[in-house]
C-alpha cells in the first residue's frame, strides 16, 4: 500500500514538474511576454514563481489570464483573474500570490480606463506588499503601479509622492540600481514629469530607464519599445522632431513584430506617430494611423476608453488643421462626451479637448461657444496644473486669440505677455509654440 501510495505521489510530483516546466518556459520564458514586464505585469510574472500542489488552479487562471490580456481578449483576462484573486483569497496575506492577484485585477482595469475599481485594487496590493517587508522588490513596485494610477486620473501631487515613496525604498533597501523593475520606477517618474511639462526632468528618467532595460535584454527587445515611445514624446514636446520620429518609428517596428499590428500597444504607437505627422504638417501621412490606432483601440478597449478619445481628438485636430471644422467638432464633441464619463471634468485630457474645441468654435466665428469651452479649459488647467506647465501658457495664448476677436487689444496683449513668460520658461526661446507666441505678441502690438 506504502509502495502504491509513493509511486502515486511521484506520478503526482513528476505531472506537477511538468506544469512548472510548461509555466516556466511557455509563459514566464516565451519572448512573445516579455511585453509584460514593461508595464502591465511587470510585478506579476517576477512573483509567479513555480506551480505547487496547492497553486495548480490559481496559475491556470493567472496564466489563461495573461495570455488573455496578451491577445487583447480583456473581457476573459478580467473572467480568469478575478477566478485568480478568489483562489488567492485561501492563501495566507503574507503569500506573495495574493499581492499578485490584487495587482493583475488593478492594472487590467486601469488598462481598460476603470479607474475607480483599479485603485481599491492597487490599494490592497500595496497593503499586501508591505506585509511581505520593506526589503522585497514587491513594496515599492506596487507603489509605483498605484503613482501610475494617480498620473493617468490626473493627481499628480498624489502620484509624485507615491513615485518618489517607491523610488526611495528601492534605493535604500533593495540597493539594486540595474534591475529593470526599478526602471518601471523611473519610467513612472518621466511620465509624470512630462505630464508636468517638466520635460529635462522627464528625459533624464526616461534615458536612465532606457539604459537599465538595454542593459538587460538589448537593444531591440520589445522591452525596449515602450522606453523609445516614452523618449519620442518628449522630443517631440520640446520640438526636436527628427529625433522624435526616430524613436517612434523604431518603437512602431519592434511592437508591430512583436505583438501584431492589432495590439493596443501597437495602436498607441501608430497615434503618437501620427500625432507627430500632424504636427510637423504631414496631414496624409497622419490621417491613416490615426484611422488604424483608431480602429485596433475600438476594437480591444471598447467605444468609451479614453485612448479611444485621444484618438478621436487627434483626428479632430488634423480636420482642424486641414479647414474640416464641422468634423472637427464633431469629433471632438464625442472624445468630450467619454473623457467627462471616464475621467471627470477636472481632468487634464479633458481640458486639451476642451481648449480645442473652443478653438475650433473660434475659426467659425461663434464666440459664444468659443469663450465658453476655453475658459472651461483654463480653469481646469488652473487647479490641476502647475501656472508654469506650458499647456497653461497655451491657454492663455488661446485667451488672447479670442480677446482679441472681442475687441479686447490691451486684455489680449497682457494675456499674450503672459503666456510667452510661461512657455519661455518652459519650452526655451527657440521653441516652435515659443515662437509663435511671439509672433502673436508682434502682429497685435505693432
């Protein structure tokens, strides 16, 4: 009976080997994943370990899971890991697995833009974390993922305070400073910045995170497209546009190989390039990738997601610019109408669009509607941005086009002033939007 028994529980034991074997090199080791740890599972996947006997079940949800999310497929990522997270619940809370749960379920939902179940997520993955001690890499990670949530709902004092919390402990307890989780840190930290207008601050992150992640797993893994993404925008926020488009194109490459041209990472970076081509006034090039960035994030995030709303209101502002302004309106009514539901009036997403469409409501001629959505975008820019941010400095440039339009020439001259203070500090004197200000300043005040 004792022999049967023990060549069961080697039967057991070598099937349970091999479950590991499959997790370890099919999941945790397949290269089509390594995408995970360049955000949305960067905690996950270093806590997954290996498959025990009493794990079985809670692995085949949280694999099936990120395999779901990995396709785009949240509607059963969401089904197998909220399955994950009630298996988890039997676990003790010093079990890393039930951080691990929490975590998966709060950044699936701030990836699907619903903030408001994410963080009592967050929350409980940082409660989490900090049983398990000060001294484990899983603390100041899952306060960064929770400074990340901050930063896209637009509180950015509570986001800096989480990053620079989550920085420090890393620094002092885990004295690790090449390991790529501590550049999630820092790549947290300049996307902050540059949602700042901070962008030295922002480059200076984002080029020590580039490294640390090149350092460790070369220079065209898709590890590293995220951190070029992250680059390209803030040259293109300072005007270095040939720098930008490098970056961009090159994250483009690595992300479509990579993940398919179908992926919402591949989207954002199809919108960010043709937010680009817009920019430099390659309206043909940018119309097409705004369309298809469109398309992939309509199809994989749903109708009401907020990247869905920036690329609406990129496609509005190309309109714009190509003398399209009833599409434009239209278009930027409909980001308006999801970025109110999905992010709130005080937001600054929300404010862009606003600002824009006031001045698309200025082109036509309607100073009613245009007064109305540019002072709703200042005033939101007011409270939750520094009086230094440059998109402050453009609403007020934008004020100043309207006084202007009202007869108003002192109030528009001293608005004008004041914004080109704002965005030479900001932006440096030899900046595209810089000046432009300046030129406005000249044509009214001579």
């Amino acid at each position: 009976m004792n022999e049967t028994r023990g060549a069961e529980r080697q039967t057991k034991l070598g099937h349970l080997h091999g479950i590991s074997i499959f997790v370890r090199e099919k999941i945790l080791g397949n290269k089509h994943y390594k995408w995970y740890r360049r955000s949305v599972w960067a905690i996950s996947l270093l806590w997954a370990g290996y498959v025990t006997v009493q794990s079985i079940p809670f692995y085949t949800f949280v694999g099936a899971g990120e395999q779901a999310y990995k396709r785009g497929d949240y509607l059963t990522a969401e089904e197998q890991l909220r399955a994950a997270y009630k298996e988890s619940e039997r676990f003790s809370p010093k079990d890393p697995r039930r951080a691990k749960a929490a975590n998966n379920l709060a950044e699936l939902y701030r990836t699907l833009g619903r903030y408001a179940e994410a963080e009592p997520y967050y929350q409980k993955t940082v409660t989490l974390a900090e049983g398990l001690g000060e001294n484990r890499k899983e603390y100041p990670i899952s306060l960064s993922n929770l400074g990340t949530l901050y930063r896209d709902e637009g509180k950015y004092q509570e986001s800096e305070k989480t990053f620079l919390k989550a920085l420090d402990i890393w620094d002092k307890k885990i004295k690790q400073p090449d390991d790529p989780l501590r550049s999630a840190i820092l790549n947290g930290l300049g996307k902050l910045r540059r949602d700042e207008g901070r962008y030295a601050d922002a480059e200076t992150y984002y080029k020590e995170a580039l490294r640390i992640k090149q350092k460790a797993f070369g220079n065209n893994d898709v590890e590293i497209a995220g951190m070029l993404d992250n680059l390209a925008g803030v040259c293109r926020d300072e005007g270095r546009y040939a720098e930008s488009e490098c970056f961009y194109r090159r994250a483009l490459s690595i992300d479509e190989t990579a993940l398919g041209k179908d992926h919402p990472e591949t989207a954002t970076d199809k919108n960010n390039l043709a937010g680009l081509m817009r920019e430099i006034g390659q309206y043909k090039m940018a119309r097409p990738l705004y369309k298809e960035a469109l398309r992939v994030r309509q199809l994989r995030l749903g109708p009401a997601h907020p990247q869905v709303a920036k690329s609406l209101c990129g496609l509005g502002e190309l309109d714009l610019a190509s003398g399209n302004s009833d599409d434009a309106v239209r278009l930027f009514k409909q980001a308006l109408k999801i970025q109110t539901k999905a992010l709130g009036l005080m937001h600054p997403e929300t404010a862009t669009t606003e600002d824009a469409l006031g001045m698309t409501y200025l082109k036509q001629g309607n100073l009613t509607l245009a007064k109305e959505y540019i002072d709703k975008a200042i005033e939101t820019r007011q409270k939750v941005l520094s009086p230094q941010h440059p998109d402050f400095g453009t609403s007020l440039r934008h004020e100043a086009t309207l006084a202007m339009k009202e007869g108003h020439q002192k109030e528009a001259v001293a608005l004008l002033q004041e914004s080109l203070s704002v965005l030479r500090a900001a932006l440096g004197e030899n900046h595209p939007l810089t000046k432009s200000a300046e030129s406005d300043l000249k044509t009214i005040s001579g």
